[in-house]
C-alpha cells in the first residue's frame, strides 16, 4: 500500500510537508525555530498558561463545521498536526481583537498577549460559525474561552473588558482566509494515505486501519494520542519522542454512537467535542467537563486517553465507573471488551499488553428515572488536577408512592483520589440499596466508605481531608437531592 514518508499540515495558509526528524519537533520550537515565528511563545512547556496558543483544524474533528479550535502548541508535536491547517498570531494582521486588545490595556509585558488573542480569537470565529453575532461577547463567555490563559500584570480585568468591546460585526471569519476548498481536499486526501517515517533516531507510523497500529506496538513502539502527558515528559524530563505509533488517520475513531440506552466513543473523539455532544443528553456530564482542563487541552485532549493514563485523580473515570463502561481493545489478531472496573489493575497499571489499544468506550445513558450528581474537589476552580472526585447514580424504588416512602433500587457510587485506582465503593452500595435514605442508614453508610477507602496524603491533600470530604460529598447528594 502506498505510504508518505512526510507530515503534511498548512501553516497560514502555506503548504507544508516536514520529513525526517522534524516531525518529532513540539510544534512551538519547529514555529520559534525552524520557521522563526516567535509569536507564539513558550512559557509553562505543559500546556497550563496559553502563551503558545495556535488556531487548528482538523478535517475529521470538525465534521460539518468548520471550527479553527485553539491548542498548545508547546505540548503538540509536529507528528499529530498532519492533515491540520494552523494558524499562528503573526497571520492575523490588526484585527478587532488585537485592537480591542490595545485600547482597553489588555497588554502589559506582552509576553502572554499572542495567546490571549488566538484564544478570542477562536471565539469569535465559534460565534461566527455558529451565526450568533448579534450580541458582543459577555463577560462569562471570555472566561470560560480564557480559563487556560495565565497573565501576571493585567489582573485579568482589561483583558475581560477587551473581550466584551469587540465588535464581532466588523470581525472577518478566519475560515474564509485560511480554509479554501482546494485546501481542505488536499488535507482529506493525505489523510487516507498511511504514513511512515524512518531516521537513525526517530520513528514514526500512522496507519489508516486498527489493526495494523496494533501489530506496530511494542514495548518499543509508543501509542501517540494527545500527546498532553508525553508532551510535558518530552519538555520537563528531556524524554524523546521516537518511537512513535499514531491513530489520527483512523477515520473509524472519530466517531460518536447513541443506541437507545449507551454510548459508545470512539478513542480520537476530544472532550470538547464528546461535550457538545452531551450537552443535552447527559447534562451533568457536560457541566462537569467545564471544570476539567482548559479549552486548548481539551481541543486536542479524549476520554479514552483520560482512562488510559489510570491515574487515580483522573476526572471522567468515577463518571464512567457508575454508567456500566466497557472498554473495547484491538489486539493485533482481535478485539476484546473489558469492564473498567477490572481494566485498571493498580497505579498506573492497566489491563493492557503492549500490542493493544483502546479504540472505544461504551457506557450507560442515565435514564429519566435516575439521578446523578459529579463532584470535584481541588484547590482551583479551573485548571487544577483534583484532590478527590466523587460520582454517585440512584434510581429509587418502583414502589415508592411518597417521599417518606423512598427506597433505593439501584445506587452505584464510585470516587478517585482515595486509593491507587479509581474504586467503586460496592459495600456501600449493597448496604444501601432497598433501604431507604434514613439519616441512621446514611451515617452507617457513610462508615463502610471509611472502610473501602484507603487515601494518601501528597501535595494536594491529606488522607484525613480525603476521608472528611469523601463522607461530606455522599451525604451532600442526598441533601441536594431533598431527601
């Protein structure tokens, strides 16, 4: 089968094909230093301040729209912005957003500057897209697009008040000047061609097809996603990048199912997209990934990776623990399908051999009858990796006629934070289920959890806070729930 040795990405509209070892280049130093485009800067190299921020598009992750989404750059390596059209601050000329920028004093040292204004900037071309640009952007509109910028002279006040005084009228869509349809042909026509490159020193495969991305893995070949964790490993620890498999040119990953009661996710679809797609669905879900990273990680970042890592204070596993998640695994011969709860095996440790991958996961859809509530607990708001995180689903009893008839049918309660994996806290679940939510049930429940639970201290919290938090966020659901 015909293969490229070359990564293949237009940069401002320039076409741009990168062999050999370049490919292995974070995208931050290939613009600062290969392109001298040093606008883009590179502050935190871990993808927490914004500073590096680009505009990217990605044919297979846009689906309909054509959305120019903001990523880190420092963290993204050359290799995962093939069949990408990115656009650096230097592209922009004076826009109303660099204006907006000048006149309310957004902009001190400058050296974030570059990043605020990608960031807006992808704002603005989302409320282009969408054709909502009868109203200026509000205040909590910029927030929420700015949460993964940091700035240390402005206060942040100017930069908000710069948002909220664009006039997005007068604002030309950056599609329009970067995204032709000769352009966008091109990129979808590489993407069906696999690609292989070779060097002395580096390695780097993307095959069209699972299988045979399985049957490249090895303990030497290393599984390429997001990139958000190696990328900061590359940065902090000097670890090179490869040895490189990837999965961008699977078209199948990129794929959301709904059958009537489960979803299932395919491994490349980000939780930015997954969010939108849930907004309605599953609400709470949706509300709860606007506390997990910022956008840039998110455009970039997937749920399966998020499972993947097996950290014990990752965000969406106390989640999926309670929906009945399987995960699929394509081997180099087969597929199997796991439950997660036997998927994660100990810290970091997962029922995973070094030729296989994830490709989906499948879980429950809440029903209407069921309640579920998601908690985090960190010491930010945003941005900030949790110190404990709680998941609880209840549907009562079919027979419950009154309030003070409550009885629980079904209770499943799963919390990360609190020992090595992510537990589901099944004897406190058993214990509960057809009884009612008495006060003495509760404060006996709430006992078994101290006993299922075997929590650390570290930097982020001690074991005794975990315990007191753990006990305080179950008995939170049943008195937000009016019970």
């Amino acid at each position: 089968m015909k293969k490229r040795d070359f990564i293949l990405f237009y940069l401002n509209g320039e076409r741009h094909e990168v062999r050999g070892a370049q490919c292995g280049l974070m995208l931050s130093e290939y613009l600062r230093i290969v392109k001298n485009l040093t606008g883009t800067k590179i502050v935190c190299a871990e993808g927490d301040c914004g500073a590096c921020s680009v505009l990217r598009y990605f044919p297979y992750s846009a689906k309909k729209e054509n959305i120019f989404l903001p990523i880190n750059s420092c963290i993204a390596t050359i290799a995962q912005m093939d069949g990408s059209s990115l656009i650096t601050v230097e592209a922009l000329g004076f826009t109303p957003v660099q204006k907006a920028m000048v006149n309310c004093h957004g902009s001190q040292c400058g050296f974030c500057t570059p990043g605020f204004v990608m960031a807006l900037t992808g704002l603005v071309e989302k409320k282009i897209c969408s054709k909502n640009i009868s109203a200026n952007l509000t205040a909590q509109e910029s927030k929420n697009a700015l949460t993964g910028n940091l700035c240390r002279c402005t206060g942040y006040q100017p930069i908000i008040d710069a948002a909220e005084s664009i006039d997005l009228a007068k604002c030309e869509s950056v599609n329009e000047k970067f995204l032709s349809v000769t352009l966008k042909k091109d990129l979808l026509k590489n993407l069906k061609i696999p690609v292989e490159i070779k060097t002395d020193d580096f390695y780097f495969m993307a095959p069209t097809k699972n299988i045979t991305a399985a049957k490249a893995l090895s303990k030497k070949n290393q599984l390429l996603a997001a990139a958000t964790d190696l990328g900061v490993v590359h940065n902090k620890r000097k670890i090179k990048l490869n040895q490189l498999v990837s999965l961008h040119l699977v078209s199948d990953l990129y794929q959301i199912k709904k059958t009537k009661n489960r979803l299932s996710v395919g491994a490349r679809i980000t939780l930015a997209e997954l969010r939108t797609q849930i907004k309605d669905l599953i609400p709470e879900f949706a509300n709860f990934l606007d506390l997990f990273a910022s956008p840039q990680i998110k455009n970039i970042a997937t749920l399966v990776g998020n499972v993947a890592t097996a950290s014990p204070i990752a965000d969406t596993p106390p989640f999926l623990l309670t929906m009945n998640t399987t995960v699929e695994i394509q081997g180099p011969k087969s597929k199997r399908t796991v439950p997660l709860e036997s998927f994660f095996k100990g810290y970091r440790k997962i029922d995973l051999k070094p030729n296989e991958l994830i490709t989906a996961l499948h879980f429950d859809i809440p029903q209407k009858n069921e309640i579920l509530k998601l908690y985090k607990v960190s010491e930010r708001k945003d941005m900030d990796i949790s110190a404990i995180n709680f998941a609880l689903r209840l549907s009562w009893s079919d027979q419950a006629q009154t309030e003070k008839n409550l009885q629980i049918k079904d209770l499943k309660i799963a919390v990360g934070g609190v020992a090595a994996t992510t537990l589901r806290l099944y004897k406190t679940e058993k214990f509960l289920i057809n009884k009612s939510p008495t006060a003495e049930n509760l404060e006996k429940a709430a006992e078994i959890i101290h006993q299922e639970i075997t929590p650390l201290s570290d930097l982020r919290a001690s074991d005794s806070f975990r315990r007191i938090v753990a006990e305080n966020l179950f008995h939170k659901f049943f008195r937000e729930i009016n019970v």
